[in-house]
C-alpha cells in the first residue's frame, strides 16, 4: 500500500465525510477509496470510520488519527516545496481563521490583497468567535486578540487593541457624562451576552457590585454598537469595534483617564510552518495592514 496516499485518501474522506465526494477531489472511484481506507484500517488495527448507508463519520481514534495525519503532511509538502524552490511563489490552499468582526475589519482586506497579488493561492476564511484547534480542524494560520498561554504553536505580535466605554453624544446630553467608574451606577448599560476573554470583568465588576442590571442585552456585537449610536445606554467594547462610529462623532469615548489593560493581536501557526510561501505571503500583508489600521 502507498502509505502516502492512503493518508491523503483518508484526510480528504474525513474532510468530505463522502467516499464519493473524496473519489471526486483525488480522481479515484468511489470502490477504490473505500478499499484504500479498509486496507489502512486494517494494517493499523483501528477502525477509523463509521459508515452508514447516510454518512461517514470519525471514530474518536479516526479523530486523533486525521490531527496527526494533517500536520504529518503538512510537513511533508513544505519538504517537497523547499526542495523545489517553491518557497517565494504562494500557491494552493491557505486556510485561515480570525474573530468574526475583526476578521470582516481587518483581515479580510489582507486575504482581497494576497488573492489580486497572487494567481495561484486561494484562500478559505473561517470568521469564528471560538478557539479553534489548528491542528485538528486543519488551519495554518489563526488571529487571536488575548493573553495567550505558552503553547507548541509559534506566536507573532503583530498589534494591540483594549478595551473603551463609550455613548452617543445624545445619550450624553440626556444623562450626563460619566467621569469614575462608580458613576456607571446611574447610567444605563449595554450588555454583550457572548462577550468573553480576558479583561472581561474591567469596569463591569463595579456596576455589578452597585446592583443595577442591563435594560438591553444582545448576543451580537455590531447590533450592541448600533443600539449605542441610538442613544440606548454606555457600551463598552474593543476598541477597534467602534473605531468607526469614533471617527464620526457617533459615538465618544468614556473614562479616559481610567486606561484599560491592552490585548495583543497574535498570528499563530504550526512549528514549521512560519516560512512556508502561503503563511510568510499572509504574516507580512497582515503586519502591513494592521500597522496601518486604525485599532
């Protein structure tokens, strides 16, 4: 068996969760897929698949196995791209994740950059609120905006936002303007319900403490900062998320002499992986773009 090419088999199988699907993407019939994973299943023991006559699903061992089967070939391709001399040109799939509305703010005009620059790369673009683990779910490079924890995966500062209260000057005209934190108590307050990460208690442990609680609350950022332009209450958010609404005198800035605590904006990827075309093509666009960004 070519071990090889069982692998890449399987990964895409897993992928699809379609031998018919899989069949189509390496060009191999259905029957010639289902016998390469029965003959790799078989060698290593382990029953990788479930199969029913509806869908192909992982078995947890099959789970492990596609994490460590994907960074293996990661390796493998970069090998052969380095031996190549395929290091300065970026091609092939680049997978990337990054937090929903920074990802629409700022990361999606470094992937619109790289694909105009760059014929032959293509690019998939997950906009996830959620950590995701790059190995098993395949991502090559990840923006995170936290204090991260020492890992195995290699990490690139590349920026810093924190986080700002702010108000429309209507809002304002009608309640007044908050100069301590302690007078948060008197105004109404804006509640993201899915808002999470470190820092999350700056400012808002106070107004808790004094017992008044959010009139409106939202799961959703961007219809949070719209409620504040309206008028609806304090908001507070990173500040690259109201960036905008700043600019334009919709909505000012609160309690600037209280400075919060900064997150860095992190690129992270795989050991090995810092120099691949596709990845070193995204982390200079991305440090050229942020630099330039208004966080």
């Amino acid at each position: 068996m070519d071990r090889l090419r069982a692998l890449r088999t399987f990964i895409s199988v897993a992928e699809h969760q379609s031998f018919a699907e899989a069949g189509r993407r390496l060009n191999l019939s259905p029957t010639t897929v289902s016998r390469t994973i029965a003959v790799l299943e078989s060698n290593i023991g382990v029953q990788l698949l479930r199969r029913t006559t509806r869908s192909v699903r992982l078995t947890d061992e099959g789970a492990l196995f596609l994490a460590h089967c994907r960074a293996g070939i990661a390796e493998i391709d970069q090998a052969f791209d380095i031996v190549q001399g395929l290091r300065s040109t970026p091609s092939g799939v680049l997978t990337v994740t990054a937090p929903v509305m920074f990802g629409r703010l700022h990361i999606q005009p470094v992937i619109v950059e790289l694909l105009k620059q760059y014929p032959e790369l293509q690019i998939r673009f997950l906009l996830l609120d959620r950590v995701v683990n790059l190995v098993e779910e395949g991502i090559d490079v990840a923006v995170r905006i936290a204090d991260l924890p020492d890992s195995s995966l290699h990490m690139l500062r590349v920026g810093e936002v924190r986080r700002v209260f702010t108000a429309s000057p209507g809002y304002l005209a009608q309640h007044g303007r908050p100069i301590s934190f302690s007078d948060l108590r008197q105004h109404e307050v804006i509640r993201v319900e899915d808002e999470a990460g470190p820092h999350r208690g700056w400012g808002l442990d106070e107004i808790r403490r004094f017992g008044r609680s959010a009139r409106f609350s939202v799961n959703n950022m961007e219809a949070a900062i719209s409620a504040a332009v309206s008028g609806l209450g304090v908001i507070r958010t990173m500040s690259y998320q109201v960036a905008d609404e700043l600019a334009a005198g919709r909505l000012e800035l609160l309690l600037t002499d209280d400075v919060a605590p900064t997150l860095p904006i992190s690129l992270l990827f795989q050991s090995g992986r810092k120099n691949h075309p596709n990845v070193r093509a995204f982390i200079d666009a991305a440090k050229h773009h942020l630099r330039e960004a208004s966080l």
